[in-house]
C-alpha cells in the first residue's frame, strides 16, 4: 500500500520502486517491456527481409520462406503487443484498416478473376500488421532511427550492385533483385524515397567515416535513378531534391548544399551518358525517341484514361486488386498508382488511400512544428516530408498502390508525431497521442494519467 502511495504521489526513488518488484504490477510492468522489444526485434527482420532480399542474393535462401516466416513473426509481435493498446488507432491507421476491408471487399464483387483479387489482397494485408507493430513497438527515437538506418542501407546496397552487375533493358538499368526492384520505374521511385533517409542519417551521424560512406551511398542511389531512365522517378527525385533543399539547405542553413547538389546533378547527368535526357525528349517527340520513348508515354497515356473508364464502369468496387491487367488490353498495369485504386478497389479506396498519405503529411507538419529544439527529430521529420513528396509525386507514373514502402513512410511519421510530443510532454493529449501513449513512464511505474497500474 505503502508503494503504491509513493506511486501516486510522484514519488520515483529507488526504495518506492524496489518496493514494487514483488508486487503484481511490477511484473506486468516488466512483461509489457519485453513484448514490447519481442515486437520490435520481429519488425526489425520484416524490414530486413522486405527491403534487403537476401533470398535474392545469398545462395540457398531462395528455398526458404523469409518472406512467411517474417510475415508470422510480425503477426506473432502485433498479438504481443495487443496488451499494450490503450485507446483508439490514428487516423492514418484507421484509414489503412478500412483500406484492407474494402479491397477484400471487391474480391466476390470482381468481375474479372476473383481468385487473383484475393491473392493480391491476402498479400497487401501484411502491411497492415507491419503498421500496426511499427505504431505500437516504435516509441523511441533510437528505435525509429534503427528502423531508418535498415531501410536507407538496405536500399543502397541494392543501387550499388544494380550499378554494378545490372542488366540494361537496351540502354535502361534493370534491377538485379525480384520484387520492388525488378522493373526500372519501381527500382527508382524506391530509390528516391529511401535518399532523404540516408541524408538526414548522413547529418546525424557522429563519425566521419560514416558520413563519408553515406555521401558516397547517395551519389550511387542517385546514379542508379539516372540509369534506369525512369522518366517518373526523375520527376519523383526533383521533387524529393527540392524539399531536401528546402528543409535541409535553407531552413537548415546549409547554403553548401546548394552548389553540391548543381554539382552532383551535372556529374551524374554526364556520366549516364543522359539517357534520361534522350528518354524525356522522346516523351513529347517522336523523331527524338529513345527505346520507344514516344511511343510508351502514348501508350501510358491510353492506359490512364482505360483506368478511368474503368473506374467509372465499376466506382464502387473496381475490378478486383490485379485485375487492371486483363482490362487493360495490353496486360499492362496503369502506371499510376491513384487509378490503380480507383480502378481496382473502387472510388473509396482512391479515397482512402489519399487520406493515408495525407496523413502522413499533416504528422511531419506536425512534429517539425513540436521538435524545433530537437534536431534528430527535425532531421528525421524533414527527410520523411521528403520522402512523402517524391512518393506523391512519383506515383504518379507508377503503379505502386500495393508495395509495403509508401505505408512504411507514414508509419514512420505516425510514430515520429508521438515521440515528438512524447519528448516535448505534448502527449498527455489522449486524443493526439498514440495507441501506446498510456504505457507507464520509464522511472515512475505510473501511467501517464498520474494513476498507478492497480487504478486499471
């Protein structure tokens, strides 16, 4: 009793919680930190496997199931941490929910091929069990960085050896890896949404080695987009340029940054032998085409507006996750990944999914405005407004709506916004802190409600 008291009261020495260790909450306590780690180890190796694809490159694990298995261990992680839910999911998180439910929904309405609209749902739904385990196990700036560094080294690995040992579609770098990075449109847009990441790691980092290996890491990245191309992915990496600037130049004061980035820009641009010139010259000229240049932004062209007829045949359900191919008339995806939802999850799901990164939006508006005396945070906030901008910008040109990656962002910033406010005391907000925002403070054995765990 005695324990409690001195728990209620806001006392924290050492004799009130050796006090507690026998009793019943502390072992809830103590139980509720190690789901929580279990959770974030699994994620951990989700990201892992999602972004790096060893069964890609290390001989004989091809044979084995890193993808399910990581897919268990996440599930196994997200019920792990059922205990540590206090109050109502984001809004980003709702919205993924209703996402989920509304492509399974389309499955028994398609009228193409319902086994293949189910497929391709059962496969996006992973996502949402990675968002659910990201909002809950990511309650530490230290975790979110970790999270981060496996995404930005993951994929820079990845550049360097499609740079390295890729194959070249004509005279377009084609991934090495299978998945996200197989086509060249995919390869860049995953590429540009992983380069703010390493920058803000690059400025965070604290030796010099380090910061060398990932200065050099972003020159590859950005080389490899240049390779590939992508006509998408270079307007992507315009706009992910510009932010960076923006956030990291100017409001960062780091005017150098400007003449290295004209630099690096024209260097890249030579030593590609400007293919992506010839490619964006060839958009709009037929006598300038480069691989078919003209003749695939026409073809883009007709597969948009087929994806709006079709969406307008089927606005409330589309034609079924997939199935756009088939409507198509060329087995070709929409190259778009906004009437890639509308098309094949119906006019709600287009909705939903732009709420989701409207989210994302409004949480590093949020956090850049809480963290201001905080740099790690306002680098992370400001790498993953980045970030966010050349996706919605880049998605524009491909079909996108159903990789892991955009979802990854917005979990991001969706934990950044709570640690922010976590850091800043801005959390005792029920209806803006996280699901986890309840969970006990470190030191004090109390709930951030001041009640100790017998209250509950």
């Amino acid at each position: 009793m005695d324990a409690d008291l001195n728990i209620i009261h806001g006392r924290t020495d050492e004799a009130a919680i050796v006090t507690t260790t026998d009793s019943a909450p502390a072992g809830r306590r103590i139980s509720r930190h190690k789901q929580l780690v279990e959770a974030y180890v699994s994620l951990s190796l989700f990201m892992v496997v999602y972004c790096a694809r060893p069964e890609d490159w290390i001989p004989g694990l091809s044979n084995v199931p890193l993808a399910k298995i990581a897919g268990v261990l996440a599930l196994i992680a997200f019920l792990l941490s059922l205990g540590e839910i206090r109050q109502r999911f984001p809004r980003e998180v709702i919205f993924l929910v209703l996402l989920t439910v509304q492509l399974f929904a389309t499955v028994p309405m398609s009228p193409v091929w319902m086994g293949g609209a189910f497929s391709t749902t059962l496969d996006f739904a992973k996502v949402l069990l990675i968002v659910l385990v990201t909002v809950l196990a990511v309650n530490t700036a230290k975790r979110l960085r970790r999270l981060l560094l496996i995404q930005a080294a993951s994929v820079a690995v990845i550049s360097a050896v499609a740079v390295w040992k890729g194959r070249m579609i004509g005279s377009r770098l084609e991934g090495v890896l299978n998945g996200n990075y197989s086509n060249p449109n995919d390869l860049a847009l995953a590429i540009v949404i992983s380069l703010p990441l390493c920058l803000a790691l690059l400025f965070l980092g604290r030796n010099v080695v380090w910061k060398a290996a990932w200065a050099f890491a972003m020159v590859v990245m950005a080389y490899a987009v240049f390779l590939t191309g992508s006509r998408g992915g270079f307007l992507a990496l315009a706009m992910t340029i510009g932010v960076c600037l923006w956030e990291f130049a100017i409001r960062g004061r780091r005017t150098y940054l400007l003449v290295l980035t004209g630099v690096a820009v024209v260097v890249l641009w030579i030593a590609s032998s400007a293919i992506l010139g010839e490619r964006l010259m060839g958009t709009f000229n037929s006598k300038e085409d480069v691989e078919s240049a003209y003749g695939s932004s026409q073809a883009r062209q007709e597969l948009f507006w087929r994806s709006i007829e079709v969406t307008l045949r089927h606005p409330l359900f589309g034609v079924g996750p997939g199935n756009f191919q088939v409507m198509s008339g060329s087995w070709h995806q929409t190259h778009n990944s906004y009437t890639q939802m509308s098309s094949e999850g119906g006019l709600p799901a287009l909705i939903l999914y732009v709420m989701i990164l409207w989210c994302g939006f409004k949480n590093v508006k949020a956090a850049k405005r809480l963290a201001r005396s905080n740099r790690e945070l306002t680098l992370i906030a400001g790498a993953l407004h980045a970030s966010l901008a050349g996706f919605a910008v880049g998605s524009f040109f491909s079909s996108y709506a159903y990789q892991f990656f955009p979802y990854f962002l917005v979990a991001y910033t969706t934990a950044l916004l709570w640690i922010v406010k976590k850091s800043t005391g801005q959390s005792k907000d029920e209806k803006s802190a996280s699901p986890a925002a309840l969970l006990e403070e470190p030191n004090t054995g109390t709930s951030r409600s001041g009640l100790s765990w017998h209250s509950y």
